[in-house]
C-alpha cells in the first residue's frame, strides 16, 4: 500500500515518538513483518540484507540495509506507523535525505506497509494535517527547526 501523493498526509499520534502517558504508548510496528518484509525485498532486488537495527530511544524507527548490483539502501521502517522511507546513508535523523523507493520496494506494500517517497517526506509541515500533534511535539518540532513530514518521522530527538 503506497502513499498517494497528492492524498491529504495526517500526522497521527506517536508519529513523533512522545505520547502523552494519558494517551497511553503510540502503537509499535511489528518488527518480524518488517524482517520478513526485508529480507523478501531483499530478494527481489537480487541482493541481501546488510545490517539491521532495532529502533533505540531516542531514534524513532528502525533501520536496516539492502546490498544489490546497484548499490546499497538504508531503509527505514517507523517504529509506531508501518512506514516505509529510503535514504542514501544511515543515520540517527533525516531531514530531506531520503531517496525514491527502488522498484523492489513493491515487497514491503505487499505486506501491508506505506512506501513513503521523496517527495511525500520533504513535504512542508504546512501543507499536511498536524492537528493530532500535541504542544510538547510542537515544542520539539520548533526547537530543532524540524519544517518536513520527513524530518518529523524520523529523528533522534529527546
């Protein structure tokens, strides 16, 4: 299930990481579908699966690689959404970074997750629904002058 582009982009609860202890813990994506989501996009890339890493705080999502012919490709899979986003390299936060989703990136739809592109993630924060946000997310949001959808989705901050 890709993102439509031009669809309205919600930014839901836990999309930050904070929750509210009124809100109870954001929901968590399920790290075995992500496992077997890569390792099945891994194989129709005709490559393997480099390293992977589980979500820690304060980073949000998980990362992992794929090694084809072509190169390599950071994957990154939201630790509370089942978003998908690519990028060139690893880090602990992303801005505008990312890359377009490779062909084989069709695998992870195919099991349920949201393939994020480029340009759904450097979309301003203005022209998508941040009504769920909360103040603190805001404050967070503003203090590291965080102004992308994927900027908000994948970071390291605390």
């Amino acid at each position: 299930m890709a993102v439509d582009g031009d669809a309205a982009f919600a930014l839901p609860l836990g999309a930050t990481g904070f929750f509210r202890s009124k809100d109870g813990p954001p929901p968590e994506t399920d790290q075995r579908t992500f496992r077997a989501a890569l390792y099945a996009a891994a194989r129709a890339a005709k490559g393997c699966v480099g390293e992977v890493e589980e979500q820690a705080y304060p980073r949000t999502f998980h990362t992992a690689t794929v090694i084809e012919s072509t190169g390599e490709y950071a994957i990154l899979c939201h630790a509370h959404h089942p978003w998908i986003a690519f990028a060139q390299e690893r880090r602990d936060w992303y801005t505008e970074e990312f890359r377009a989703p490779p062909p084989w990136a069709r695998t992870f739809a195919d099991l349920g997750f949201a393939v994020l592109d480029r340009a759904q993630l450097t979309r301003p924060l203005t022209d998508v629904d941040t009504s769920a946000l909360t103040q603190g997310e805001w404050r967070h949001v503003r203090l590291y002058g965080i102004t992308t959808v994927g900027g908000v989705l994948f970071n390291a901050w605390d």
